[in-house]
C-alpha cells in the first residue's frame, strides 16, 4: 500500500511536466493512465488553432489545475485570442477565473492583471486590481506594482499620474522600490527625465531608498539623451549613497563611452569592472570590441576578443558580427574567413551585406576556395536566405 500510495505521487508530479511520449516501461501503468486522462488538455491547446473552438476548449478546463496553473497555457491562449482579435473571449474567459477558488489568491490575480495588459485591455486590468475585494482577495503593493506596470505600457501621461497619486490613498497601500522603479522607467522612457528624477528625490523623502536599478535607469536615459554631466553626477551620487554598480549599471556606462569614441576609457572601465569583483558579460566584450572597431584599433579589438577566449567566454553571434564586419574593412579577410565560418558552422549568421564584403574580399585576395566554403555555409541556412540574396552573393564567385 505504501508503494501505491508513493507512485500515485509520482505519477501526479510526472505528468505535469512530461511531454507526451509513449510511456516508458519503468513507469507504472498508472502513470500511463494519469497522463491519458491529464495531458491531452494541453495538447490540445497547443495544437488548437480555431479561436472558437480555444475558447470552448480553454473553458471546459477552467476547474483542470494542470492547465490553469500553467503559466505557458494560459498566457499562449489569451495570445492567440488577442491576436484574432477575440477579446470578448478573453474577457469571458479571465473573468470567469477571477469567480473560481484561485480567484482569491493574489499571485493569480496579478497572472489576470498582466494577461489583461498583454492583450491591450489595460481597463480591465485597472478594473481588476480595484475589485479584488470582490473576489476575496487581498490587495498589496504587489498587485498594485502589476497594475501600474500595465498602466506604464499606455504611455498615458495622465492616467499614471493619477494612479500613483489617488490608488495608493484610496486602498491604503504603501509604494516601495518596484513601484517607484516602474514609474521613473515611464517617465524615461517617454522622455521626461527631469520628472523621473525628481520622482527619486520625493520618494527617497518618504523612506524609499533608490536602489542599483533606480540609478541605473536615470543614468541609462541621461546618456542616451546626450546629458552624459548628469549621467555622469547620478553615478557619483549612488556611489555616494553607497549603492554600488552592477554589471548592467557598467554596461550602460561601457555603452555611453563607446558612443562618444572613447574606446581606452570604456576598456579601462571594464578593468575596472574585473578589479572589484563584478565580471563582465558578452554584452561587455562586445561593447568594447566595438569601440576598438570604430576607432580604428582594429589590433586592439583582437586583443579584447582573445581575451574573451582567455576567460572562458563564447563568443555570441554579436561579437561575431563586429568582428567580420570590422576585418573586412580592415581587409584581414583571413581572420574574417575563420570567424564567419566559425560562426555560421554554429548555425549563427552574419548579415548579408557583411557576407558580400567578405566573399568580394576573398575573391579579390584569389582565396575562391574559402569564398566557395563561406557559400555552402550559406546554403546551408534555416530559413533560408531569400533567391535573391543567394543570387546576389554566388554572382559575387560567377564573374570574371
């Protein structure tokens, strides 16, 4: 009896995250029953692709945990629902969750919260959070972040000013760090930076203390606006309040510099990175090799790549991309070849323009024979390039 009991329990946890495959002979029949009855609900799903019939088929599982605990489901459902432009069925179908017993949880609630805002209703997401007293549900500032987050996606001016102003009163909630955060990235990102940073001065006044991700949004949307002094002074300031940096704040700094071709600053930056401790990533070493390239230490960009090898990174098809495409203008068409057929042999691939550079640099250095290997690679592309693109670069070998 206890070794039923215990393969029943299996057979529960398996089949919620095994595919559907024959059953193997070390499971039980049980579990091969289990799965018969259980996992044909998202099968069926997935393979659905009549919005009617989705939404019957959603509905008719709306009491089934394996599908309504299944984040991939639920959200893929109300994606295709969004995008036949089905929104009644969505409402129908997220409404009627919010009645059933998950309707009480607020971590459920805030999955509808999103849902709504993934698929452009951002009323009823509002609608949502200010009626989860209804359903029995507690209300947070958790619940409030999800919805200020969809209400940041309108881009309404307005109506976020009013939410953070009147909805924290009205239901007696307390903002923290996330809520701030989600509010000055709106504000950056619809360019009103001086409010986004007046923001972090008020709120800090109330208690919440700006964290590495408040300073590193301002910083982030002071440089990409030019303002490099003001970037520049809230990285002394967080330094200050002693919030350190971490690697995404050095990559948006990396990333200022190179754009002001100031590639040994932005190298010494990431030295720096190294010294106290934070390493540095792909979008790093790619930021730098880039900076190399436009400055024309086109050596120095070798030596960055190298020691990306050194450090037991892989390049990514970014690096890549830099890299060739750089060579070719520096017409080392050899180290071009190695690193475009490297790349392409991982099934990664540069593009065309950059492929037609190296094909007509190959062709003019009398290397056909790599020419010809960088063509197969080509070929060999899924998708594959267009007719018209493949025309283009094997004419590059046909003529004379």
């Amino acid at each position: 009896m206890l070794f039923l009991r215990t393969s029943r329990r299996f057979c529960h946890v398996a089949t919620t995250v095994v595919a559907m495959n024959d059953c193997p002979a070390a499971v039980s029949n049980l579990a091969c029953n289990t799965k018969a009855v259980e996992e044909p609900a998202l099968v069926k799903l997935k393979a659905e692709r009549d919005p009617e019939k989705l939404f019957h088929l959603f509905k008719a599982n709306a009491h089934n945990r394996l599908v309504i605990e299944n984040r991939f489901a639920f959200e893929d459902t109300v994606s295709r629902l969004a995008g036949a432009r089905r929104f009644d069925y969505i409402e129908h179908l997220l409404e009627h969750q919010k009645t059933l017993p998950q309707g009480r949880r607020e971590g459920f609630i805030m999955r509808i919260i999103t849902l709504y805002g993934k698929a452009g209703m951002t009323k009823h997401a509002i609608d949502t959070f200010c009626d989860m007293h209804l359903y029995g549900c507690t209300r947070t500032v958790k619940s409030y972040n999800a919805a200020l987050k969809v209400l940041t996606q309108t881009r309404d001016l307005k109506a976020i000013e009013a939410f953070v102003s009147d909805i924290p009163q009205r239901f007696d909630i307390q903002l923290d760090v996330f809520s701030v955060n989600i509010v000055i990235k709106a504000f950056c990102e619809l360019g009103i930076l001086t409010k986004a940073y007046v923001i972090m001065v008020e709120m800090e006044k109330l208690g919440i203390r700006p964290d590495v991700i408040t300073y590193t949004t301002l910083i982030s949307a002071f440089y990409k606006h030019k303002r490099w002094e003001i970037g520049n002074g809230l990285w002394n300031l967080m330094v200050l309040k002693r919030c350190l940096p971490n690697l995404a704040t050095f990559n948006v700094r990396i990333q200022c510099l190179v754009n002001r071709r100031r590639a040994w600053e932005a190298n010494r930056v990431m030295s720096m990175m190294q010294n106290i401790g934070i390493t540095p990533d792909e979008v790093t070493f790619n930021l730098v090799i880039k900076g190399f390239c436009q400055a024309g230490y086109l050596e120095m960009a070798k030596r960055v790549y190298s020691a990306l090898h050194g450090k037991g990174y892989k390049p990514n098809v970014k690096i890549y991309q830099t890299m060739v495409h750089y060579l070719c203008r520096g017409r080392d068409f050899d180290l071009a070849y190695t690193m475009c057929k490297d790349c392409m042999q991982k099934n990664w691939y540069l593009n065309v323009d950059t492929i037609h550079t190296l094909l007509e640099g190959l062709k003019k250095s009398s290397q056909l024979g790599k020419a010809r290997t960088i063509m197969v690679l080509v070929r060999k592309r899924v998708p594959p390039f267009s007719a018209k693109q493949l025309g283009a670069l094997q004419s590059l070998l046909t003529k004379s």
